[in-house]
C-alpha cells in the first residue's frame, strides 16, 4: 500500500521565523516528527513518502501514487488542514486524519470529509486502523479511550522521509505528559498528567540515526515539560553524556521545561554539559494573583525574576511565554509583562492573548459561564481572545499591542539580547574550556556569512542599533568567544519578531475595530427592539 503522509502549513506566527528562515535559506523551522513517527510505527511493509507543506506543495505525481492519504495537524493548522483534505478527495484519495487538531475537536475532523479518524495516540490506535483496513473497512473512528501508551515500546522515526536539508532543527521527544494543573493548558489533556518516558537508549538510537543520516545542527526535544519526570531525565543525560562526548557533540539541544527548573542547579548543569543550549520556559506572567487564578502554582513558590537569571547563569539561554487577558487580571498586565522581560533580560519573549483551548478546563468553565465566542476554533497569535474577557477587550488589545511593540523594537531587544548572553558567557565558560574547544564551532558556508552580512547591514548599518550592534558584538567577542555565534543568531531571530509585530498590530487592530463596530451596531439595535416590544 502507498500512503502519503502530508503535514499542513503554518500560518504566520511567533513560532514560524519567516525572516530568520530566508536569511539563512531554510523553508521550516521544525519537521512533523508525528507523521515520521506513524511511518514507523504502522507496517514496515507499506510504501511511505511524505510532504510537508511548508516546504513545497505536493506534486500531481505523488498524488497519483498515493492510495491512501494521512494528515496530522494542530488547530493553528486548520485552514490549510482542510484544504489539503479536499485535495485528496479532489484526486479521489481516502483520507485518514489524526493529531492534537482532530483529537481535541473530533467534530470538525468528522465533517472534513476524512474517512478515517485516528485520534489520541497512535500506538493504541494506529493498530486498530491496520486491523480496519485489512478487514476491507473504509472508514471509521479509533480511539484510545483514555488509555495511555508505554512509550518505552515507540520505534524510531522515520527521518529518512523528510528534507533535511529544509529545517532549521531536527525534533526529538523523551516524554509525553506534564505533572501540572494549568487551567488554559491542553497538553494535560491530551496526554495526561503522569509523565511517560522512554528509555535512554531509545533516545540515543534517535540520535545516532540523526547523526548517521548526516544531521549536525540544532535539535528540539519537544518534550512539553522536559523536566516533568526529573529522576528519569538525569537518567537520560547521564547516558547522553558520554554519547555527546564520543561523537564530538554533534548537536546542541533546546527544549521547554517548568520554571522549577532553576531549584535544581544539579539538573541545570547536566543540562549544559550535554549542550542544551535553550530552555523555553512558561512564565505567563508576572502577576502571581493571575497565576494563582489560572492553577499554574509551580510559578509562586520561587520568585520568578530569580529563577530566570539563575537559569540563565548556568547558561541555558531562555525564552519564555507570556498571556495577557487572565480573569481578574489588573490594568496594565502588558506594561508588566514587558517590564518583567526587561528586568530579566530574556532575548525572546512569545507573547499573546489567552485562549481557551477545546477541551481544557478553562474551556469547560467558561462554556458553563456562557463565556465562550461561538465559531472561534480558528485561533492564533494574531486574533483576538475567543472568550469574554473580565476587562474591556479594548484595553487588552491595546496593552497588547504596544507591548509586543516595545519588546521588539530594534535598539531594545539588541541591548536585551547582548544582556542575556553576558550571562549565558559567563555560565558556560567552564564547560567550553573542559571540552577544549570541541563544541559549539559554526557551520561557516556561504550561505551564513550572507545571512550574517544581512544582519550587519539592517542591525549595524540601517538602524539606530548601528552604535550598540558593533559595541556588543566586540565585547561578546572579547569576552565570551564561545557564545558569539549564538550571539549573533538570536539576533538574527530578531528579524523575525520586529517585522512580526507589523501583524500583530495590523490584524489585531483590525479585528477589534469590526468587534466594535459590531458591538456598537448591536448595542444600537437593542433599545428599538425594546421599544417595538
């Protein structure tokens, strides 16, 4: 059997890193490591090839091939989602659906017009669909019912399948699940609140697979709490570290992880030792009546702007989520949230407007208070909350907007980044000495000295950062040599975000000019209405 495997695009978003992306020549940020992973786990005997498009478009010829057609998204995914569903249908192709987007909304994946419905986690449920289709089925829904895998059992990736040279990392995932209550987060839902882990030679098999199939650049463990099973993970990097060594550190690891993190220092410099470089950490924000409100307590028991620097002084670089629009929330939470980032210095801030994701318990609370926007599934970084807000919408749209604004403006989000990494300098110049120079050398090619000179000309030249780019950049050199390629990258990263926060500004202000006009035509209405009553 022929099965095309096809992952949706993306539309533009803080995760997307357009402008970083086409400086460096590079189509995608992170490939679909859950279709490579159902390519491995469904018969070996099948004939696979896979389509990411975000890369490139799947061509009439892969179509033809096809006799069945597979598709994994996330809600952010849905329009393209949809489209390539009636592509398929167009050639005439059965369609199978699965994923975050269908297993959290199975409605919209019934009406997509796929035939089948591979929802929860496809070690359970890809086998009851082989078992579907060689009894001649076609179609049918598969669920899990609330039965979690052992992911000790998950066969490697298929990577092969992809286009490596298209990304800008690699992904790779140790653990399913988080240990926490958060009321906005649907990773609980989805995969429960006992971490799941795999074996530390299952992940060392993905890496030496990754290294035998020509990686040597960045990969994301896309774990959402790398950090929720620690004595496990200490297991794992235990057994990495010699791994790293042997291999000549081939990569560099970036991860998420709970702020808790930063009470285990010992943690933090196993980490660093095994070349996590990043650790994306959800903050949400600094107002701990908010943070009590929304059941995210780890974030309260330590002060938050310690627990960032001192992560940021063993040397793993952070980057943080933030979300203003919390119920109760007090004017002026987007001034302190951009208060907090400059406080701490974190180079990369991800900042939105909460939503209330299917099936989460804010979800849930918010549909009992009738607070929910009906037909507001499609959201995004760019579109406004998909609930009735305890403050005026205005007022957290525009302490949004401006907020993003002012983090990203040029000369700003310079001096933070140069900051940042005089704590990152600082933090890893021991472990660079103790590998003598072995890691962390860049990939000089053409293409990254065009990206670097493209930094140089807007950041050093064309800005009014053309003072303090040059400045920063001499004394990372002189002082912290080790880090100055990443240096430079994060500030290239910022290319992405300072022309990002022309969308945010644009569709958000658009969005909310037609909710109050809408509003106010409603408002008009009802006093007529009243009357002819």
């Amino acid at each position: 059997m022929n099965i095309l495997l096809v992952y949706p695009r993306f539309p533009k978003s803080f995760w997307s890193f357009d402008k970083t992306l086409e400086l460096v020549g590079l189509k995608a940020q992170l490939p679909p490591l859950g279709l490579v992973t159902v390519a491995a786990i469904l018969p070996q005997s099948w004939n696979y090839k896979l389509v990411d498009r975000n890369v490139r478009d799947v061509t009439d010829a892969e179509w033809q091939w096809a006799d069945l057609v597979i598709l994994s998204a996330m809600i952010v995914q849905k329009p393209d989602f949809l489209a390539a569903i009636q592509e398929a249908k167009r050639w005439g192709k059965r369609v199978a659906v699965g994923g975050p987007y269908p297993t959290a909304i199975p409605e919209d994946a019934a009406d997509s017009g796929a035939d089948f419905l591979i929802l929860d986690e496809g070690e359970i449920t890809l086998p009851m669909f082989v078992a579907a289709i060689e009894r001649g089925e076609t179609g049918g829904t598969f669920r899990s019912d609330g039965v979690k895998p052992d992911v000790t059992g998950t066969p490697v990736p298929r990577y092969e399948l992809l286009e490596m040279d298209a990304y800008a990392e690699m992904s790779v995932q140790f653990s399913r699940g988080c240990p926490f209550q958060c009321e906005f987060c649907d990773i609980i839902v989805l995969y429960g609140r006992k971490p799941r882990t795999k074996e530390p030679e299952q992940l060392l098999a993905e890496l030496q697979y990754l290294y035998d199939l020509g990686w040597r650049r960045s990969i994301f463990m896309v774990d959402d709490n790398f950090i929720g099973n620690k004595r496990n993970v200490k297991r794992l990097l235990q057994a990495m570290k010699p791994w790293m060594e042997d291999h000549g550190y081939p990569f560099s690891f970036a991860t998420e992880a709970s702020v808790d993190l930063a009470q285990d220092p010992d943690l933090m410099q196993m980490m660093v030792d095994c070349n996590f470089g990043t650790v994306f950490l959800g903050i949400e924000t600094p107002d701990e009546d908010s943070l009590e409100f929304t059941r995210k307590f780890q974030n309260t028991r330590d002060p938050l702007s310690e627990s960032v620097l001192a992560i940021a002084r063993t040397g793993l670089r952070v980057m943080a989520g933030f979300i203003i629009g919390f119920d109760g929330e007090k004017a002026g939470a987007g001034q302190r949230v951009a208060r907090f980032v400059e406080q701490t210095a974190i180079p990369t801030a991800l900042f939105s407007m909460l939503q209330a994701l299917p099936d989460t318990a804010l979800w849930h609370r918010l549909e009992r208070e009738g607070r929910l926007i009906p037909g507001s599934a499609d959201i995004n970084q760019v579109t406004l909350m998909n609930f009735v807000p305890t403050r005026p919408i205005e007022d957290i749209a525009q302490e949004y907007v401006e907020a993003f604004w002012n983090l990203y403006e040029p000369l700003t989000v310079l001096n933070r980044t140069y900051r940042h990494f005089l704590m990152l300098g600082e933090g890893q110049k021991q472990t660079y000495q103790n590998r003598s120079g072995s890691a962390g050398s860049p990939d000089i090619n053409w293409i990254t000295i065009r990206a670097f000179l493209i930094v140089c000309w807007r950041q050093g030249l064309k800005r009014n950062t053309r003072v303090r780019f040059w400045t920063n950049l001499a004394h990372i050199l002189w002082r912290y040599p080790h880090v100055a390629a990443n240096y430079v990258s994060v500030c290239a990263q910022a290319e992405h975000f300072i022309d990002f926060r022309e969308i945010v500004r644009e569709k958000i202000q658009e969005q909310l000019q037609a909710f109050v006009e809408q509003r106010d035509k409603a408002e008009a209405a009802a006093p007529a209405e009243v009357s002819a009553a």
